[in-house]
C-alpha cells in the first residue's frame, strides 16, 4: 500500500527521473520495433514492469469501440479479440469520462463488467489512463494488480507521462497506415517534392532572390508583441540543405548504403532533438519526436524509398519524391490535426537530406544576435536555434498558435506571422526593424526610422540604468512608508523578467495566457508542471494564481465560446470556469498541487455574487479531497477574489466572510463604471482611470478592505504608471502587482515623497469634477504626466 504523503524535493525529483527516463526508454522501445503491434508490446511490458503491475493493457479506439490490442497478463490469445463498447465496464468508463481511473476492488464497482475468458477476477486493483492525442480519444490504457493497492500520485504522473508519449506515437502509426493503405489518390502532381532551397557548394543561395527595394515596409501579423532591431538571418538559407545532384550518375548499391546511413543518422538526431526539447522545454513538446522515430522506422515508408532507389533515382531523389509524396497526401487529408502532421514529414525529410549531404544539423549558433526570417518554423528548427541570440521572429506561415509561435511567446521574442514574401524580400544581413505590435517589418529602413527607434532604445536603456538602483532597494517613501511591489505575470518567460527587476513575489499570475499559447487544453500534468516552475521561481514570496479569466476579449483557439452581442457583459471568467466544473476542477487541482512547492494564493476573477463565492469554494474542497484521495498533502492556500465589477465592490463585506484577501482588477472595473470597452479605440477617451468615479470605487474599496481585516492589492494597469501610482498610495493602498519593467520607476518617484503630501494629493484628487484636472493636479504635484489609458 503507498502511504499517502505529499511530494516535496525527494519526490519530485524521483518522479522526473522516472518521467525522463521512460521518455528515452520510449525511444528505445520504437527503435526495437517494426510497428506498431510490436511497439505497443514492448509498451505493457515496460509499464506493467514499471509499475510493478500483473497486468498491462492497451485498447485503441476503433470503429466506436475499444478493441485490446497489447496486454500482459491478460490472455494472450484475447488481442485483437476483445472489444468493448464505450459504456461497458472500466475500460469503457475511462474512455467516457476521458478520466484517470483509480479503483480498489473493481469487481464490486458499478461499472465492471466481467468479460469471460479474460481471468480478471483475481485482479484486486484497476487504474484506467485515457490516450489522447491533442484533444482525441484514441485509446485507454489499464494496470491491474492481484494485490489490493492504491495508486500514488508519483506512479499516476508517470503514467499520464507514458499515456501522453504513447498516444503521439499510436496516432502516426495510424496515420502511416491509413496511407500505405489507400495512399496516394490522385497522385497528379508529381513535381512538388519538399521543399528544399538550393544553396551552392560554399552555402549560398543559388536560387535568384528579389532585390528589395531601399527601404521598404512590410506587413504582418502579431505573433509575440515587443520591437526588434538587427540583421536579418534567413532560415530557409542556413538550414536549407546542400545541392542535391538529382541527375548524377550514381551506383546503386552506393545509393542503398547512403540512404541506409542517412536514416540511422536522421534516428539518433531525431533522440537527441528529444532529450534537448526535454530538458529545455518539457516532455510534452518533446514527445512529438516519438512520432518522427516511429515514421523513420516505418516499413512500408522504407520499401517505398528503397524500390525508388531501384527504380533509378538517386538516394537524394528518392527521398524528395516518396516525402513530397507524403506531405501532399496528408496535406490533402480533410481533418485540420491530420494535416499538420504533414510539417512533421517535412522536418523528417529535411533531416534526411541534411544527412545524406554530410550537412549534420546541429545546434545553430546564429552567427550574431539576429532576427530569423523563415517561411515557416518545424519542431526542430525551433530546438535547434540558439534562443539566446534570436531577437525577433519573422514568418511567412500567418499560423500564430503554431508550435514555433508557440514557443516564441514563451521565450518572449517579439514576432511577427503572416509576413508574405518575406524570405524573397529580405536578404541576408539586411537591417531589420521588427515593430510587432503595429504589425510592422522595416526592411532597411530610412536613416529617420531608425534613428527614430534607436533613440528610444537609448533613452530606454539608459533610463533603465539609472533605476537599477533601486532593484535591491525597498519601495519606500522619504518618510518610511513602504509598500508591496509585485509582478503581474502571464508566461514562465516572465518569471525571469520579474526577478531581474526584484519583484517581491507574484501579485496576479494570469493562467489564461499560458492555455493561449497552446493548441489544445493542456492537461492537470501540464498545468501542475508550468504553476510548478513559477511557484519554484519565487522560494520565499507569495503567487496569486488567478483561475482561468477567458471571454470578453480572451478566447481560446480550441474552445467554442458563444458569438455574443456584448461579450464582455456575457459568458466570462468565472463564469465559464463554474459552467466546466470538471476543466475548472482540474485546474485548481494543478495549483493546488503547485502549491505544495512554495507560497500560493488562489484567486477568483470576476465574481458578482455571494453564490458564485461559495461555488468556487466548493470546487477548491472537491479538487483537495480528489487529490487527497490520490495520496497528496496540500496545504491551506489563501483564497481571494478579484474586485473588478461594481457590484463586488458592494458585495466586498459579505465576499469578506468567505475570502482570505481581495485584489482590485482596475482595468475591467473601469471599463464597466465608465461604460467604455477597454479595447475600443473610439471610447478610449471614455475610459479613464483618474475619473472621479475610478478613484471613489477605489477608495470605497479600500475602506471596505481595511474594515473587514483583508488584504488588498491592487493589480490593474494604472498601478504601473507611476503618477497614478503615487496617487493610489495617498488613497491607502499598499500592495500592488504591476508590469515588472514599470518597477524601478515607480520605486525612484515613490522615494521622492513623503506620505502626507500623497494622501493631501489624494483627498484634493477626489475632490476634483474631471479626470483631466486630476490629471493636472497630480502631475502638478508629484513633477510627472500620468500616461494615458
Ligand atoms: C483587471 O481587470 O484589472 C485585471 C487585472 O485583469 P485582466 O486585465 O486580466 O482582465
Ligand atoms: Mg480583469
């Protein structure tokens, strides 16, 4: 029997061996295998040997049904031969409810359903592990044991690890077979091989380019928001393959040997692009390389090259033809997943060819800090790339959630998608300015441009170093009244940013910006793993953790949000969160997980009503008894709610009784005091956080706070402009979550002035009719324009 416990150091450290250690043993597994029956296998047995199980077994969904197709220690005559529809048994419970399954004595479980000949009774013990592939259910993975036991959180993960490695991998054995199959319909248009761009033996480019004009503009898409000025590296030039002789006599068996090499190496490239992906991203991203091996070691791709090589074309040719063959035929597939996997071919043949020209593809160490232009980005592309010297990103592909814009977000460099022509357009070394949130490339651009934009990086670097000072400094007035400055932050990117400018801990952890970077949900393992990394990045400061805030302006890419007349007075927030119990339980189960590694606060975004409250804490209960119930130890974690509609504000006295703190979440709060859409330029001179009104609901709620005994930090926009942010000290606030960067500036004004002329600032402030003459009274007084909203 595992003892529950919580996972602390020792734990998790033993649970990523054992994660990284099963990646590689996956690899390992495939490479053994000519297949997929062979590979599933070799699968249950690594599991059942893993877990120390009786059993292991794999169904895969085929034609609405469950049909086994590897087990150990169930009847091994059985494969192939069971079947299960979705409502029968366990297995079928699993599958239906797309759930971690974990049941002690399954015989008496309402849901077990006794398949004869398959000598279960004797298995005291069941867990059921969903497959899925980006969102698909393709299957359901099952360990018994004849020992009565209870599985630990450690063994689940590990599991969840497999299953997700596993699944990538069953879906490109499907699809290879699909197309050996039936494979290529209309097979019309030979000529399109991969693409490949042809360089001369010294690298450069032999195909024409057209010249740019001096100075040009081009226009994209926002991929990554932030401005990038340097030359130009072009991806297509320096990752693109040597000349590959088509029509070059060549000796047949010589050409059989090179392809045979070429692949051997195309696979240990492919292992290690795994390992490096692993330990610089996660697993997840590098589980996608399973399926390159998979691919690589396909039977049927391989006579196909080989009967190519026979039939008179080169090792180089051949390669060109049976890939191109594959992108288009998966290209032409209906289903949008299946036809991504066509750049998955197209990285394969890329690989390929690189070796068999001698061209080993290893890190690239961009030659000087570059922004890399490309028409699209493949997984290995992106891993291979030296980050540190990417400035910005330029695509022609205008997929913005593709997984290199995915990537790049993480990272933070600004890119830019949907840039047509922009491999044809931009030489190599040409000076880029890359301004993505105006959607801009400037393409050597004039000497005013660039001046333009150089000074404001001078005047931004030179300003920033005269506050570094203040980094280690308290943010504190003349006379000693300190405040709380946190960082409001959204990506793991930005967890270094904070800690460089000394944030004190996480004031608003935006969790709706890390599901955005995906494209799909990720799942209870993912999450755990990213509040992981940002809780860790903060050992003795608080995290306050926002559930999910999506609506109004935030959507997901994979999830259907109703077409609504006023979608920020509609279907938002929380209110989606209660509306998807389970994606919502699932969530706070992660942080409350995260929680287990250092100081996490959970709060709720957009509550209106006492019941919403209680709902929430309802959910918080049920995700602690779900992971208790999974052997874990959590500990209390402060719940909070944001108070950013009016009506909370009213409501705060009774949200008081129930919460642990408030955060005041300006930017929506003004949006609906002023009745002027946050994001609509043509109310923007409604929207004004220094109205009367602002600064009234402000106050209101800061009284409210104190009379209630909670804490209230402020983490709306206006508390990073540093006028607005010494007024909201004089009204009594003190903590606050603002943008990192805005730090030292609000540390350097705040340590010019003494408390009481900030809160006589304040009281003439509210006293005022305008926002505009608060505007003046306050730039008047502390010496600094407020910025505008
Ligand atoms: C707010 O509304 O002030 C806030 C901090 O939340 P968001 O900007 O994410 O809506
Ligand atoms: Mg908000």
């Amino acid at each position: 029997m595992v003892q529950p416990h919580s996972i602390r150091d020792t734990d998790t450290a033993k649970s990523e061996r054992l994660g990284l250690s099963t990646l590689e043993d996956i690899s390992k597994l495939i490479l053994q295998s000519s297949g997929l029956d062979q590979t599933l296998r070799n699968i249950v047995r690594l599991v059942a040997d893993r877990m120390q199980s009786e059993v292991c077994s794999i169904y895969l969904c085929e034609n609405d049904r469950l049909v086994l197709r590897a087990t150990l220690g169930l009847a091994s005559d059985s494969t192939g031969r069971i079947s299960l529809g979705f409502n029968e048994g366990l297995i079928g419970y699993t599958a239906e409810t797309r759930s971690i399954v974990n049941v002690g004595e399954p015989q008496s479980h309402p849901r077990f359903h006794y398949i004869a000949d398959s000598n279960e009774e004797i298995y005291h013990s069941f867990l059921g592990i969903p497959l899925q592939d980006r969102q698909r259910l393709i299957g359901v993975m099952a360990i018994q044991t004849i020992e009565p036991r209870q599985f630990g959180p450690i063994e689940i993960s590990t599991l969840t690890t497999i299953a997700f490695q596993l699944s990538a991998v069953v879906a490109s054995a499907r699809l290879l077979d699909q197309l050996d199959h039936e494979p290529f319909r209309n097979n019309d248009s030979p000529s399109t091989d991969v693409a490949i761009v042809p360089v001369g033996t010294d690298g450069q480019v032999v195909a024409e380019r057209v010249e740019p004009t001096d100075s040009l503009l081009l226009k994209g898409e926002l991929g990554f928001g932030g401005v990038a000025m340097g030359p130009a590296y072009l991806i297509d030039e320096d990752l693109g393959v040597s000349e590959i002789g088509d029509d070059e006599p060549f000796d047949l068996g010589t050409e059989q040997e090179r392809l045979s090499e070429a692949i051997e190496k195309a696979k240990i490239e492919t292992l290690c692009l795994e390992k490096r992906v692993a330990q610089r991203l996660s697993e997840e991203d590098a589980a996608i390389f399973h399926s390159h091996l998979m691919i690589l070691q396909d039977r049927v791709l391989l006579e196909k090259l080989r009967a190519d090589i026979h039939d008179g074309r080169s090792a180089a040719s051949a390669i060109k033809h049976v890939i191109g063959d594959y992108v288009r035929a998966f290209r032409r597939l209906d289903d949008p997943y299946l036809q991504e996997r066509a750049a998955d071919m197209e990285d394969i043949g890329r690989r390929l060819l690189s070796n068999l020209s001698g061209q080993v593809r290893d890190i690239i160490q961009l030659p000087y800090e570059a922004i890399v232009v490309a028409k699209e980005m493949l997984p290995s592309d992106i891993a291979l790339l030296d980050h540190a010297r990417i400035l910005g990103l330029v695509l022609e592909a205008s997929d913005s959630n593709g997984h290199a814009v995915i990537i790049a977000k993480s990272l933070g460099i600004p890119t830019l998608v949907g840039v047509a022509d922009a491999t044809r357009r931009i030489r190599p070394g040409n000076n880029l300015i890359l301004d993505s949130a105006s959607g801009a490339l400037h393409i050597e651009p004039a000497k005013q441009i660039r001046s333009e934009y150089r000074r404001l990086k001078i005047d931004g670097l030179r300003h920033q170093e005269e506050l570094e000072q203040f980094k280690t400094r308290d943010a504190v007035t003349v006379n000693g009244t300190k405040v709380t400055l946190r960082a409001n932050i959204g990506l793991l990117s930005d967890v270094s940013i904070a800690q460089q400018f000394g944030a004190e801990g996480v004031g608003l952890y935006r969790t709706e910006l890390p599901y955005m970077a995906r494209a799909s949900f990720p799942d209870r393992k993912t999450q755990y793993e990213i509040y992981r990394r940002v809780v860790e990045g903060f050992p003795s400061q608080s995290v306050t953790v926002r559930t999910l805030d999506i609506g109004g302006d935030k959507s997901l890419p994979y999830f259907d949000t109703p077409r609504e007349l006023n979608p920020f007075l509609g279907w938002r927030s929380v209110r989606v969160s209660l509306d998807h119990r389970d994606m919502f339980r699932t969530q706070i189960e992660a942080i409350l997980m995260a929680a287990t590694h250092g100081n996490v606060k959970l709060m709720f975004p957009m509550v209106t009503t006492l019941d919403e409250v209680l709902a929430c804490k309802m959910v918080v209960a049920e995700a602690k008894q779900n992971l208790m119930n999974e052997g874990w130890t959590i500990p209390d974690v402060p719940l909070g709610v944001m108070i950013e509609v009016p009506g909370a504000i009213a409501m705060a006295t009774h949200f008081a009784k129930e919460v642990d703190f408030f955060a005041l979440g300006t930017n929506d709060l003004i949006q609906y005091l002023l009745a002027a859409d946050r994001g609509n330029s043509s109310v923007s001179h409604y929207y004004d956080s220094l109205h009367p009104a602002v600064l009234a609901a402000i106050a209101q709620t800061v009284a409210t706070a104190k009379r209630c005994g909670k804490n209230l930090c402020i983490c709306g926009e206006m508390a990073s402009d540093p006028a607005s942010f010494a007024l909201l000290v004089g009204l009594g606030l003190r903590e606050f979550s603002v943008s990192s960067p805005s730090i030292f500036a609000l540390k350097a004004l705040l340590s010019k002035l003494d408390i009481k002329t900030l809160q006589n600032v304040a009281e003439q402030a509210m006293a005022e009719s305008s926002g505009a003459r608060v505007r003046k009274l306050i730039s008047e007084a502390f010496g600094q324009v407020p910025a505008k909203d």
